[in-house]
C-alpha cells in the first residue's frame, strides 16, 4: 500500500487540476477531478478492509475452531457462549452498512458528475477508463457487504439512497436471508444508476489508462477488487443454481486473474504452495490470492488478528484453538503422501495451529511472527476457495435428478479430481486439451458444447513456463499439500454385477460430506466454513445432525441452538450502533 499511495500522487498530479482531495461525503468538491474518482473508489475499499477481520474472529469462534483464553473479555465469551450480543462492539453489524453508505454515496455522487460532465474521462475512455467501470467496481464492494450480512445475522437492512447518519438506515425495511440474496443478484445483474455490477478493469487502468505491459506491482493491485465471477458463483450457490454458479467459478478460474499470459498460471493449485499455506492469510501470495485486504502498519492500518491470536507481547492473545479441531487435523482418514502419517502435514501442526516454546497452543493461521513493519493481507477470495465453490456447484448439479447417470459420474468424477491430486493424468499434452471421453471433457461439453471458452484449459500449464513444470500444473487442493486420495470408492462397482455399490444419492452424500471437510481443513479461521456448512445444510435436511454436531464440537447447548436454523445467525439489532 505504501507503493500504491506513491502510485496514487503520481496519479494526481497528472489528473487532478488540485492537490487536494475530498472526504467521502464532501458536496461542495466532490468528484471535481479524475483522481477524485479514484479516491473515492479507493475509499470504499478502505471500508471494506476495516470490516474484514469481523467475519474471521466471530464465524472462529461460533464454529469449532476458536475457544477463548484467560484473557479474553466478555465480548469474546458471549461469542463463543452464544450469548445476547446486542451492544457487543465485536459483533457490531456497524462497518458493514459503512461500505454500503460509501458505496451508495460515492455512485449517487459519480452518476451526478458524469451527467454535468460528460467528456470529463474523454482521455482515459480511450483506453477503456469509464464512468460505468467506477461505478460497477464500487457496486460490488457494496454486493460483498450484504452478501456478508445475510451469512452472520440471516438479515439486513437494505437501501440504495445515499445517507449521511448510520442512524438513518432505521427507516428501510429489513430483508431475510433470501431477499438479500436475491438483492446482491440484482445489483450484480441490474445494478444502480444503469450500470450493473459485472464490469472490471485492472485497477492500475484506473490510475495509468495508457500504460501497457505487466509487473508484479499492478498485478498485486488488481486483488484490491471483487470480481463479479467470484461473487456470483458464491451467491448462485446460495440460490441452489448450481449451473450459473459452476459457469462462474469456471470462467474466474479460467480466466486466472483476468491479466492473460503468463499471470493466467494463478489458479492452478500449484505444488509450491505448500510450505507457504500457513502464511495464507497475511501474506500476498500473487498465484493464490483473488481479493484481499490490505493494511499497512506504517500507514497506521492495522486489523485485529495477530493481537487475538498471538501469545507474544504486546500482543492480546484472546484466542486459542479447540482440542477438538486441532484433533481432526491431527486424525485424518489419508495418510500425508510425503510421511505416510495420519495427520495434515502442511495444514495442521505448524499450519492452522501450533505449539510455542511455552506450551501455549496459538492459532498459526492468524500470526506472522514477524514484525509488522509491511503489508499484511486478508484474502477474501483465494483459489482454492474457488475450487471449492465449484466442487460444491458440481456436486449440486450431480444431486439434481434430472441428470443423467453419465453425467453425474462425471461431475463427481470432476469434483473428486479437483479435490484431490489434479488434472494431470486428464491432460493430453498432444492435443494440448482435456483427453476426449474424459469427465472434465465431459463436464466442459455440458456447459460449453463448442468448448469456445475453453473451460479450465489454463489449469496444466506444463513448460509454458521456464519453472520445473512440477510446479505448474494443476495439484488439486489436497495434492498440493501432499495430503492422499479421498472418495476413491464414491464411483466404485460391484465386482461381480458391476453395479454401482451406492446409490445416486449415497454418492452425492459422499462427496457433499467430503467437501464439508475440506472446507474445515483448508479454510478455517478464514471466515468461511461455518457459512458453507450452513448452505450445504440447506440441501441435506435429512443430515442436519451431521452439520450441527461438525460446528459445536462436542458442546451440548451449542447442538441444542444450532438446531433452530436462526441459531447459525448472530441476533443483533442491526438498527443499533454508530
């Protein structure tokens, strides 16, 4: 970010006819230049990075991975007790609805300028720089935010008008869990001010329109924005669209990081990976992570993980991982491939959580060890993230009894590979394409049947690079952490009748239930898997207890609130707060 400021002045001295920029909710001089464009934008991602720890701290510890330790306050037990939090600042649902005011002020404010001005961006237009690229950007850091209010307290307030007191957002209706959603939907599809929320640009086009060429530098600048495939294949899964919401993880994944050439390797799972996974969050890795949040310590940016994770002064150490989750990655059902041991090598000891020198266990996830003197990150969206997400809409589509038994073979075939060791032995390096009658051939037919677009081709990257090929091509998420084969049996036949051993049902159980897994090994303290499990529950109301009885590790009265569906929600009175 420290770059990225000096980008910025740059930026505006070339731009901006005055070195001085505006508040967000400045009416006299808002908007007035280009770099104020900029700046606003900037602004609503400022927000949405003050917010970004919120989902990670409570979703930890009202899930099974966070307990807290003798130093936590009250705030910290009433969230892992399932307490009344109302008035609990930790839980305040506040800093959402601050990128939503943002937002919704920033493009009343840019829709009204582009009517009196509208040859202001006649230079940057040139080059693909428009008014609608602003809006559309800021449209889904606003798209984010309800998305993330409907997966902590099941509802939210909604409005489009720009507003300057929180208090104001009192008088607009408060919508459940799925009007939000079908809300987000809307914005992304239909938007605000005539333009939807689907268009994207490299954020250094924002700034230098006429520069071409890559660096590392732009290229980490483009993670400071959602793309609108990531956020749409997330919220189709939540419709049950199981068909958009796999086009959509496809197409992001294929498109790698939308910079084309040799960035387009940032998909793949790489092997590399692996030694470098406990330091997925607070460390940019530009092969894995899609958004982030930034903060800079020298800037004065700061969030909260590392003072609640951390054992080491001047640290708070709030938190503490469960003895139950560190079990699951200690007592896993495959060996690790590398040690031939039940246990998740990269991702357990050493990985999620960790013994100090003091005998206190801290969760590794959340702690650099090192001074925070540079940029420290939140990813949002990574990729193995989104191979999840489209595991899950593969496995949806497989549970559909439409399907064909053909092709719910070869979606789950699809998932399992994608889950496990990769795509290498589906690769024919000849044709340079998945081999023909395989089932991601299969699958890529289904939804393209021109294979026009290309699905997943990005995946093997073999010697496109002057790297050992090794590193490049597609590892699965489990392979690239050496973790061994799950599911090999899902699609398995009698040897005799050559029948299938499970029914269509029994097998989409299984593979459902390993992707429940997987979302705990590979994304916990992440803010994501209690959300996911919810939404896989949604679908298996018949193994509601499997997902209750995953979530309150052992904890009776949290079984007994988990039952009720509003129990997965936090109660808050979303009108309260400042």
């Amino acid at each position: 970010m420290e770059k990225f400021a000096a980008l910025f002045i740059v930026a505006a001295l070339f731009v901006s006819c005055s070195d001085e920029t505006t508040d967000l909710l400045d009416e006299g001089n808002y908007v007035g230049v280009n770099s104020e464009l900029y700046s606003g934008l900037w602004g609503c991602a400022s927000t949405v990075a003050d917010v970004a720890d919120q989902a990670l701290i409570l979703e930890a510890l009202r899930g099974n991975l966070l307990e807290p330790t003798e130093n936590a306050g009250t705030e910290v037990w009433n969230i892992w007790k399932y307490s009344d939090l109302n008035g609990n600042t930790l839980a305040d649902p506040a800093g959402y609805y601050r990128v939503i005011m943002n937002v919704n002020d920033y493009v009343a404010h840019v829709d009204k300028y582009r009517k009196e001005n509208p040859t202001a961006l006649n230079f940057e237009e040139k080059y693909g720089v428009t008014f609608d690229l602003y809006i559309s950007t800021a449209i889904r850091y606003k798209v984010w935010a309800y998305m993330m209010l409907a997966k902590i307290y099941g509802e939210a307030i909604y409005f489009d008008d720009p507003l300057s007191e929180y208090q104001d957002i009192a008088k607009y209706p408060k919508l459940g869990f799925d009007q939000i959603i079908d809300k987000c939907l809307e914005l992304m599809n239909t938007g605000m001010y005539g333009v939807d929320g689907k268009q994207i640009t490299r954020w250094r086009t924002f700034l230098f329109p006429s520069i071409t060429g890559e660096n590392e530098g732009h290229m980490r600048y483009d993670r400071y924005q959602f793309t609108p495939q990531c956020l749409l294949a997330e919220l189709y899964l939540y419709k049950r669209d199981y068909h958009n919401a796999a086009i959509n993880a496809m197409t992001e994944i294929t498109l790698g990081g939308r910079t084309g050439g040799g960035e387009c390797y940032i998909m793949p799972l790489r092997g590399a990976y692996s030694s470098g996974w406990k330091n997925c969050i607070h460390t940019y890795f530009r092969w894995e992570d899609i958004t982030m949040a930034s903060y800079n310590p020298r800037m004065y940016e700061t969030n909260r993980l590392e003072d609640f994770a951390s054992n080491v002064s001047p640290y708070s150490y709030y938190v503490r991982p469960t003895q139950v989750a560190m079990a699951r990655f200690d007592t896993t059902s495959v060996p690790c491939i590398e040690s031939a041991i039940l246990s998740d090598r990269y991702r357990g000891r050493g990985g999620t959580f960790a013994e100090t020198e003091t005998g206190q266990i801290i969760l590794q996830k959340w702690v650099s060890g090192v001074a925070q003197t540079t940029e420290t990150v939140i990813p949002l969206y990574r990729a193995s993230g989104l191979h999840l997400i489209l595991c899950e809409a593969l496995a949806g589509l497989a549970k559909d009894p439409s399907t064909t038994e053909e092709m719910r073979n070869a979606f789950i075939e699809t998932a399992l590979v994608l889950l496990n060791q990769g795509i290498v032995t589906y690769w024919d390096t000849t044709t340079g394409d998945f081999k023909a009658g395989s089932c991601f051939d299969k699958v890529i037919k289904y939804f393209d049947p021109s294979n026009a677009n290309k699905y997943l081709a990005n995946l093997y990257r073999g010697t496109n690079h002057t790297q050992s090929a090794s590193q490049y091509i597609h590892k699965g998420i489990r392979g690239r952490v050496a973790m061994g084969n799950v599911g090999g049996d899902i699609l398995s036949t009698d040897e005799d009748s050559g029948l299938p051993l499970y029914t269509p049902e029994e097998q989409c159980w299984k593979l459902d239930s390993l992707l429940a897994d997987e979302y705990f090994f590979e994304l916990s303290g992440e803010g994501q898997v209690m959300f996911a499990l919810y939404r896989m529950m949604q679908n298996y109301p018949e193994k509601k207890e499997y997902f209750i009885k995953s979530m309150a590790a052992g904890r009776g009265d949290v079984e007994s609130i988990l039952s009720a569906d509003k129990g997965w929600f936090i109660d808050y009175d979303l009108t309260e707060g400042n």
